[in-house]
C-alpha cells in the first residue's frame, strides 16, 4: 500500500474533482436522515423515557441524562440513528468516490439511482454495524457521562458505581479497543456490499479478510485523519466559544438583543460545523474507497471485476446541480420543524423578554431608582414599576397600599403630598447600603431612561386600588410631556383604568394583569395577558394565541420554572431576579435556530 503522505495528495486532488457532486449528494442524505431520524428519536422517546429537553441547553449536558436506564437508553438510541445516518451517507459518497477514483465523473443522478436500487442493503448493512458500535459504547458512555458531570459540576458528579470504578474504566477501556477493531475490520464492507453486491454478512468477512494483516498501516493513515479532523473541528469550537463569551462579557446592552446577535452567532457556527462536515464525509470516503482499491489490487482480488461492470466508466461531466430538489428540500425542512417543533421564529428572537419586577427587587428596595439601575445592569429588556398618585397630583413608585412594606409607614400615597412623601426613607429598611433611598417619581424614571438604551422598555402597572381615577390621565401626561409613549406598556388589574388608557391613546400597549380566570376574559380589548404563573397552563396559552394576544407570566423565580415557561412560549417572563433569567436565556441562546427547533421536535 502506498505511503500515507501519497495517499493524502491524492485523496484531496480527487476531491478537488468531485467535491460539487460529494457535497450535493451529502446536503440531500443530510436533510432525508434528518426529516425521518429527529421524528423517530422523538418517537421513542415519548413510549420509553420522560425527558426535560426543555431544561437541558447545552452540548455537554445532553450527557447528563446518561446516569440512569431510560438516559442510557435515549442516547443509545441517538447515537445508533447518528450512526445509521453517518453510514448510509458514506454509501452513496462511496458511490461517488468509487467512480472518481477509478476515472470517471458521475452525475448525481445515475449515483441517486444506484444508491436506490441497493437501499435494503445499505440500511441493513448500516443497521447491523451501528448496532454493534452502539452496544460497544455503552461503557465508554456511562464512564464519559461520569467525567463530564465531574467536570461540570465542579467535582461534585455523584459518587462512582460498578461502571464508572476501576472495573468500569477497564471495561470501558476494553470496549474501546473491541469498538476500534470492528471498525477497521469492517472498514469496507460497504465497498464489498454496494460495488460487489455481497450480502451484508459476506460483505463483513470480505471485508475482515481484505482488512487482516494491514490494520497497523490503516490505523495509521485513518488515525492520522481523524486526528487532524478533531484538532481543526477543536480549534474552532475553542474560537467560537472565546467569540460567545467576549460578546456576552463585553456587552451592555438587553439580554433580547444579546439573544439576537447570539442567535445569528450560533446559527453562523453550525452553518460551519455543517460544511466542515460535508467536506470531512466527502474526503473520508475518497480516503477509504483508494484504499480498498489498493488493497484489492495488492492482493490480486477479483473483486473489482464485477465492481467494474457497476460503475460507468465512460467519464461524463456534471453540468447543473439539483439545485431546485435542494431548495425543496430546504422548504420542506423548514415547513417539517416548523410543524412539529412548534417553533415559528416570527421575529428575531424567539425566547421570551426579560421584565424586572419591580426592578431588580432582590437586590435593591423595590420601585426604587436603585432597583431600576439594577435591572438595567443585569440586562432587563422590560422594567416593571407599580405607580400611584399622590394627593398633590404626581406620579410617584409604590406598590402596596401603604408604606408600612418600604417604610414602616402606615399612610398611603394617596394620602401625602409628593413632599411629604420625599421625607421618607425607603432603602433602610431594606438594607443599611440603601439608607436615604428615597420612593421615586415617573418622572424620574423616565429620565433616566432617557440615558440607557432606547431598546429597554418600561411596564407601568396602575397599582392605585381603584382610588384615583385621574391616575390614567397623570401618567399619559407624563408620558407624552417626556416623548415616552413608545417605549412602555400599561397594565392593570382594573379594566376601567385599561379601558380609559385605550380610549386616550389607542397606540399604547395595555395587558391585563389576570390573577383567576373568568367567561369574558377573551373578549376584553387588551393586547396581552399577565398571567399568574399559579394559573398559567397550555391551554391558556393556546388560546391566547388563537385570539393573537401575547402571555407575560408572573413571578417566577426558579430556573425551572423560567425554563419550562421558556418553552411553553410566552412572551416575557416576570422576575425578581432578572440576571439569573438573562444568563440562563444567553445560554440557550448559544444554541442556533435550527438547533432549538430539533430540542422542541423531541420535547413534542
């Protein structure tokens, strides 16, 4: 067999030659496993397993679900429909590679052809092998989901079992070398399957024979391969992560932009990983198809003769790719995810916004300037702020119906004059780094507004328990004297005090705040919902959406909840703690649009 460094030469020139006809056939294997593997995962995981998908946003964590049965199950189960997937893409690649090796340029449609006419014996001989791999990395995987909730969670994985002591690792260890022996052995039992039309079982043994005897020197070559296929794929992974981490370190703007540009980011990194992927398949399957041409001729085997007969070797030039199939089947892909992932990116950012309530009101005394500055700095997309009116006529911050909460005082708003009410202290009482706090004006919120980004909203709620009916027309006035009005949203428990906003000024956002649910709830005129998260449910949701209205969910504080309200697809969520929202929503941001629809197709 020639040496490796020929090989190579020779592997990258055929595919400078083939590479429009590798890259069309692999972007068509790629959508078709896709469209019938990420249903069927899906499938199976609703019979056999109860999985939070929804929870779970990260590459690394997906392994997470490994430490019991039904976990070892599902990522048997990805792994052998990656595996299927992997194997029947190199068939047709071998096709092709076949042909170009031996001379020829084939057109997509007689190697389409030909991939057809032997599909049983592809799945079948594909089925068998990812079988057995997969039944080999089950140890490998109960040791590296281990490792990596170790690595994780800071060395605080679990303690170890049978499988990941001592006798794991070697067993782990020893399936290593069985899962890397299979795989040389069987390295072209495809070739012997598809250009010998071998069974799957004697194109196995073919395979192992042909194999026997050059396992160190294809070890060799093939390890040499993967090796620098790993290292590049590491290096950018590495590049993209850096990218990730300095735009969310040195970014200052709302966690919906961050989303955004995380998004597009994300996206950018998978239409990477795709093509790296394309060409890495196509290269991979030249490599192995010279080689088992090689080896057959070493050996004086007669098997290429029939192989001959298969393959056309009149070369013929490819003028068009199937670029209207390929656009199909985009669309089609595109209608699929959209169907079953339920995930229709109808503007630019598909996760929900994120509203401070009260401000960051866990890290400052609520309603105050200070909560506010807070929320903007944790990356509120929406501050929420309860204002009443004062006997005086001013708009002032105040959520309960006194003071006694911030201040130990137990008059009411309504009842003090604006300086009376700048007399007390409300940040003491809270803690001692917020003494001389003072209870704060519309006004003075908005101008500070006015300094942050245009992009951060205000949610004004007319908390005045139905004392003050000029509230409506104080807090318009404010509004329209500071040119505020497009950069808020008006909600209230009281449907008269919504009414009259809308009566004002039509072009305001109203939401009604909804605390238990009654018949004429739909036909009221508002254009969301803030729903108590004591009450909110899908079919609340759904029919919020048949109705075109939006659904803000209050107050919601865990991670769990934020994430299962997440993807029950509301528009923001309410928080006391607005960072803890925005770093968990840039987390799952990290991840691209397609990637999330799949997340939502198995969490269907």
């Amino acid at each position: 067999m020639a040496n490796s460094k020929r090989v190579f030469r020779s592997v990258l020139s055929d595919f400078k030659a083939s590479a429009l006809s590798l890259a069309t056939f692999s972007i068509l294997s790629k959508f078709v496993v896709a469209s019938l593997s990420i249903p069927a995962v899906a499938l199976f995981l609703r019979s056999l397993v109860s999985m939070p998908v929804r929870s779970k946003s990260g590459s690394w964590e997906f392994f997470e679900y490994s430490g019991s049965f039904p976990g070892v199950v599902l990522v048997m189960i990805v792994v052998f429909f990656w595996l299927v997937g992997f194997l029947v893409e190199q068939s047709g690649l071998l096709l092709i590679a076949s042909e170009k090796v031996r001379g020829g340029v084939p057109k997509i449609r007689e190697v389409l052809l030909k991939f057809l006419r032997t599909a049983p014996r592809i799945v079948g001989l594909s089925s068998f092998q990812a079988g057995v791999y997969t039944l080999c990395f089950v140890p490998l995987l109960a040791v590296f989901a281990f490792v990596t909730r170790n690595i994780i969670d800071s060395g605080n994985g679990g303690y170890p079992s049978f499988f990941t002591g001592f006798f794991g690792w070697l067993l782990a260890a020893a399936s290593l070398l069985v899962l890397v022996r299979l795989m040389l052995s069987w390295l072209f039992a495809m070739h012997f399957g598809l250009l010998c039309r071998e069974k799957f079982l004697k194109a196995l043994g073919s395979s192992k024979k042909l194999v026997k005897g050059n396992r160190m020197r294809l070890a060799h070559i093939l390890g040499r391969f993967w090796l620098l296929t790993v290292v590049i794929l590491l290096v950018f992974s590495l590049a993209f992560r850096g990218g990730r981490e300095l735009m969310v370190s040195y970014s200052r703007e709302p966690t919906s932009f961050n989303i955004f540009r995380l998004s597009l980011f994300a996206s950018a990194e998978t239409v990477f990983i795709t093509v790296f992927w394309i060409v890495v398949a196509g290269l991979f399957s030249i490599l192995v198809t010279r080689l088992f041409l090689e080896l057959v001729a070493e050996n004086n085997l007669e098997a290429l003769e029939e192989a001959g007969t298969y393959l056309s070797k009149e070369p013929k030039i490819q003028k068009r790719p199937w670029i209207l199939l390929l656009l199909g089947l985009f669309a089609f892909q595109a209608t699929y995810f959209d169907y079953y992932g339920k995930l229709l990116v109808e503007s630019e950012v598909d996760l929900p916004l994120v509203t401070a309530h009260r401000g960051s009101s866990l890290k400052a005394p609520e309603n105050t300037m200070s909560a506010i500055i807070q929320a903007v700095h944790d990356g509120a997309d929406i501050i929420e702020i309860d204002v009443q009116l004062t006997s005086d006529g001013h708009v002032v911050l105040n959520h309960d119906r006194t003071l006694s909460k911030v201040a130990g005082v137990s008059k009411s708003v309504p009842e003090m004059t604006l300086e009376e009410i700048k007399t007390i202290d409300v940040g003491r009482r809270f803690s001692r780094n917020f003494a001389g706090e003072r209870i704060a004006t519309l006004e003075e919120v908005i101008e500070y507004m006015n300094e942050v980004d245009t992009k951060i909203k205000l949610n004004i709620e007319l908390k005045d328990y139905e004392k003050t009916p000029m509230i409506v027309q104080a807090v318009l006035d404010t509004l329209e004297k500071h040119e505020f009005t497009e950069r808020i949203v008006i909600t209230s428990t009281s449907r008269d005090r919504l009414a009259a906003v809308r009566e004002s000024d039509p072009a305001i956002r109203i939401g009604l705040i909804v605390t238990y649910i009654t018949r004429d709830l739909w036909s009221l005129d508002v254009d969301f919902y803030s729903v108590s998260s004591t009450i909110l449910n899908g079919a609340f949701m759904i029919r919020a959406r048949s109705y075109g209205r939006d659904v803000h969910v209050w107050t919601v504080n865990d991670t769990e909840s934020m994430m299962r309200y997440t993807s029950m697809g509301v528009s923001s969520i309410i928080t006391d703690r607005p960072e803890t929202l925005s770093q968990l929503l840039i987390r799952k941001a990290q991840l691209s649009i397609f990637q999330r629809r799949v997340l939502a197709v198995l969490s269907f």
